[in-house]
C-alpha cells in the first residue's frame, strides 16, 4: 500500500498539512496578539519592605519567586553576614559567593516579612557546594517542597572562592522538605545540573552554559504527553570561552526531568532558548510560558515554553527590577491556563555596600475565558460565572446578578477572575453587595454607572460611604420590590446582610458572609440552621444557592462555614460554594462530603476563577 500510494493522495495529504500547519500559526499569532495586549505599556513600580530591607552589614539578594502556603506568603534568598567573613573575603561580602540561603514569611501580600533564619546551609567538605550557595528558588511537587540554589566550592588549588573567570565552575543542587519551613535535607551530594563541556575544537565556540549556570526558575507541566507532571528547569548560563565579558552575554537555557531529583534532560539541542536573560524570571501565562529578559528590560513569550525567538514578543517595560522573583500560585498548584504576575520581590543595590531586598509591582495578568456570547454580545440566560472568592454573576431572566464583587484594578488580584464594566455594558446590570469587607466589595465599583446604561445597586442601608443616590438600599427582615423582584434581606452572622431574591418564578438565595462562623464562639450546625438562618424563607422551595464555604475554618477544625448543614436543612436544587479565598480544593471535597450525607440535588464546585457554569 505504502508503495502504491498515488500522487493525488500525497497532494491531498501535503494540502491537509498545509492547512492543520496554518491553523496552528493562526492560533499562535492570536495568542502573540493577545499577550501583547495583556503586556502593553506596563511598568514595574517598587517599595521598600520591612524585615527583609536595607541594613547594614547585610546582604540579602537573589529572591526566590515568591509561593504562598495556607496564609503565609515565602521568599528565600541568599544572605551574607559581612562581620563574620574573614578578611580575605570581605571583597565578596555584596555578591552571593559566599552566602547561604534565608528564608522569611509575609501575610499581607509582601509588604511586611519575620525573617526566620537559615533555611539551608553550604554541603559538606568538597562537595560542589561546600563554599557557598545562592539564588535559591521553590516549587511544591507531589506534596513536598524543593528548594533548588547553586553552589559553588573553593577554586581547584585553593582554599576559597576566587570568582575567577577561568575554572570557577557552578553547579544547580536540591534539597528538600516536608514543609516550606524546613528542615530542608539535600536529595544528594551531587548537584542535579553541572555546566555542559567546553568545546575541545578550536575552531567552534563552546556552549552557551559552558562555565556557569545559575539562577533556576521551576514550572510543573506535563512535557511528554504523559499524564504525568514534569519539572522544567529554566536557567542562566555564561559560555566559557567569554570570559571576564560573560556575565554580559548570559543566555536562558531549559533542561526537563520526570522528577526535581532528575536526571535532567537540556531542550533545544543544548541551545539557549532567550538572549539577554542575565536574571530568570518566568511564569505561565495564558497557555504559554513569559520571560523577563533582564538586559533588553523586554517581556518575552512562548506559547510552549521553550520557542521564544522565532516569534519574538519582545514588549519592553519601564524601570528595571534587578534579580526578580514572583509571585506565583502555579509553584504550589499547577495550572493549565497562566493567570499571570502582579507583584514579587526583587533587589536594591547589587554592587553593595550592603544590597537588599523590595517589593515590585506590575500588572502582567491575562483574563479567564468567560462564557459564551449570544449574537448581541450578551451573556445566555441560565448562566453562572464564578469570578473567585464570593464574587459571582448570575444571568437569569434577562438580568445579570453580580454578587459581591470587590470591583478594584489591583485587588485580590491572584484569587479573581478581573471583571471590567465593558465586558457586560450590553446587560441589565444588578450589582449586589451583602456587606463592606473589603474582599466582598469596593467602593470602585460605583464608578460602573457611568459606563454600564442599565444598571442599579443594591446594598445595605448603613453602606453610605460614597454610594450613589440612586442606590437601592436593603435592611435585615426587610423586602424591597424592584423590576417585577422581591428582594428580601436577612440578618448575616457577621456583617451586613444576606439575600433572598425572587425572580421569574425561581428563588435565589445569596449568602454574603452568612455562615457559621466559628472562630470565636462554638456554633453547633442545629444552632446555626434552627437560629442563625431562622428568618430565611422555607415556604418556597430554593432553586439556587449560594453559600458560604470556608476552607480556612476546615483547616482549623472549625467546620466548613455552614454549608452541609444548609445542603440538608434546606435543600437547594443547585448549590455554590461561597468565600473559597482562592482554594479550590475544598469545594471537591465538601462534594464528596455531601454524597455521603444524601444530598440529592446539584452542587457545582468550581475550579479556578473564570468558571462557567450552564443549567
């Protein structure tokens, strides 16, 4: 068959190439347009930070990107203590050649960080990171978390690091632990990544990572199609044959493995994949992979991470972070859509005397797809769309619901699915807010009036701040009518109010933050079903719910926030998960949790922000 095959069907099969090959180039310049968007004319701001910022005396440098695990947001670094070097070496006390890696925590986002010491010291006695190690970074993977830093030893024939350019090799180890603070243990005294040979043929040049790699960046992807996560392992090398120049030519390399403890295999043929990368700084992003280039000040991309040139981005920004690490959700829970970076921790003062640590903005986010549209850009009836958090829109009727959404250019944004007034400007707009909690509800969102033409709020009466004149105000045990609805208000166990809205022939109830709360007094769920939630109404069956669920309350052992108690006491036809704070674990477990208890009707736990949901 093979042998006979005719010329019309080798045409017909280079044609169908052909057009499957221009396909994928449409995709790929729809995705180039599209990121070029989401990077257009940004720039990187900076502040200083407390705990981990100028002292002197101290270097601190090289950040990690940044991870958060439950409240507490990581960065490691790398440390030198300049009264405890020898004088030999004070000449090193800026660089990372005689450091050892700290680490420190924050809670609001960066701004404040407790230092808490070593988070790993240098390897044993002639190992090839028995002298120093440095820019460290982290990833979680099958529940444990790698820390991986370059080491360096003392040069062959000496008692120290000499930083020469000649035969001061690097090499790329991990160690490991159970949590984020330790204790980390080395998977080997064999570093994981060394420098690839130089060139023994005069005439050729060596390869790019010849005599340096430095700088790891990790992403959890399935490389080989396997269904199963693998670690990429991006780096910065400097070519040998370069030089005292070298750290001016730097190059961005990538090497795979199945596992962090590898073996590591080099992509592109040993090839760099991204000049001008004298730091790594890289992050999923839409479906594809960003870099930041350091020495072209450039954002780059590629749509499978690793082909960066042949379609350059090449978008440049404004100010220059110096050795810049970010904060990314993807290192402690991988993603298949790349929600993007807003903010990370970079370094001052590189040359010395004492280089330190700040915190870098920029709003480098791409949208979650959103639904379907109706051919007049409208969202189809029967619709949900979960925007993260306690934020959800509801389009029911021909009116579209919006549920505390906390409306702000730089809110939350690592949690939600950024919603501006323009993508529904064509709906009957009704924006609900049960209270003012900050992640419930910002006074920006009044400003959608002037941009959305049919639209009117609802929010409690004590909200007066700012709130418009028109605004259609509600009180506990109250009913208002409006547009043909009856919105009933009930009392909340914190602040503010929950919702009971009836509309075209269905009842909606919204929780806000009407959960049981158990962080100060011990509610029982009889407690909170029979008094807490006694004035909602239970003479008309309830079509959707929204309600609190708390996975900060699970962790504490505190309850789930009322919601299978509120499953069964009153049995919604269709559920949705409230307050989730960005953890989308949870839901699925509350799921089987209600299985067990025979819940027969629909809960919908959704998994990142930007959910759609039809019923």
């Amino acid at each position: 068959m093979y042998r006979t095959i005719s010329a019309a069907v080798v045409i017909t099969i280079a044609l169908f190439s052909a057009s499957l090959s221009s396909a994928r180039k449409s995709d790929y310049s729809e995705e180039i347009a599209a990121v070029r968007e989401d990077f257009a004319n940004k720039s990187f701001t900076f502040r200083d930070v407390a705990g981990i910022g100028k002292q002197p005396g101290i270097t601190r440098r090289d950040p990690s990107d940044v991870i958060k695990v439950g409240d507490e947001y990581f960065v490691y670094y790398t440390h030198v203590d300049h009264e405890k070097l020898p004088s030999n070496l004070k000449r090193l006390r800026a660089s990372g050649y005689v450091g050892t890696i700290w680490y420190a925590t924050s809670r609001n986002e960066g701004l404040h960080w407790i230092e808490h010491g070593p988070a790993l010291g240098t390897g044993a006695p002639g190992s090839f990171d028995s002298f120093a190690i440095f820019t460290p970074n982290i990833v979680k993977f099958d529940d444990r978390y790698y820390l991986y830093y370059t080491g360096v030893k003392a040069t062959p024939g000496k008692d120290v690091f000499e930083n020469n350019s000649v035969n001061d090799f690097t090499a790329i180890g991990v160690a490991v632990a159970d949590s984020p603070h330790g204790p980390f243990e080395r998977l080997s005294d064999q570093p994981v990544l060394t420098v690839t040979p130089r060139s023994t043929d005069p005439t050729k040049s060596s390869p790019f990572d010849s005599y340096r790699i430095d700088d790891a960046a990790l992403l959890v992807r399935d490389y080989d199609k396997d269904g199963d996560p693998d670690v990429w392992l991006y780096y910065k090398g400097r070519n040998i044959d370069h030089g005292r120049s070298g750290p001016g030519k730097t190059q961005m390399g990538l090497a795979i493995a199945d596992t962090p403890a590898g073996p590591y295999t080099r992509l592109n043929d040993g090839k760099p994949i991204l000049a001008n990368s004298h730091e790594v700084m890289i992050w999923p992003h839409r479906s594809g992979v960003a870099a930041y280039a350091s020495a072209s000040r450039t954002l780059e991309f590629a749509s499978d991470g690793i082909d960066f040139t042949s379609n350059p981005l090449h978008v440049r920004t404004a100010a220059k972070p110096i050795a810049p690490g970010c904060f990314r959700t993807d290192l402690t829970e991988p993603q298949d859509f790349g929600r993007g970076i807003s903010w990370g921790i970079s370094m001052k003062n590189p040359g010395g005397p004492s280089p330190y640590l700040l915190r870098f903005a920029i709003k480098l986010l791409a949208p979650y797809p959103g639904p379907a549209r109706n051919a007049d850009g409208r969202i189809p009836n029967n619709t949900i769309w979960h925007l993260g958090h306690s934020a959800n829109l509801l389009k029911i009727d021909d009116r579209l619901f919006v549920f505390d959404y906390p409306y702000s250019t730089t809110a939350m944004d690592e949690i939600l699915r950024h919603l501006e007034p323009e993508e529904i400007r064509y709906e009957n707009v009704y924006v609900f807010a049960s209270h003012h909690h900050g992640d419930h509800h910002k006074n920006a969102i009044y400003g959608w009036k002037e941009k959305i033409p049919r639209l009117k709020f609802i929010i409690p009466e004590y909200m007066t701040r700012s709130r418009p004149e028109d605004a259609h105000l509600v009180a506990p045990d109250r009913t208002i009518e409006l547009d043909g609805m009856k919105i009933r208000a009930y009392p909340s166990t914190d602040e503010g109010v929950a919702f009971s809205i009836n509309v075209g022939g269905k009842h909606i109830y919204f929780s806000g933050d009407n959960g049981c709360w158990n962080y100060k007094t011990t509610r029982t769920a009889k407690q909170y079903i029979d008094e807490d939630l006694a004035a909602v109404d239970r003479t008309t069956p309830i079509d959707i719910a929204f309600q609190v669920c708390d996975p900060l309350l699970e962790s504490q052992g505190r309850g789930d926030g009322g919601i299978t108690a509120f499953a069964t006491a009153f049995q919604p036809k269709l559920l949705i998960p409230l307050h989730l704070r960005g953890n989308y674990k949870f839901p699925a477990v509350v799921r089987e949790r209600l299985k067990k208890q025979g819940f027969k009707h629909r809960f919908w736990p959704p998994t990142r922000p930007g959910d759609v949901l039809g019923f």
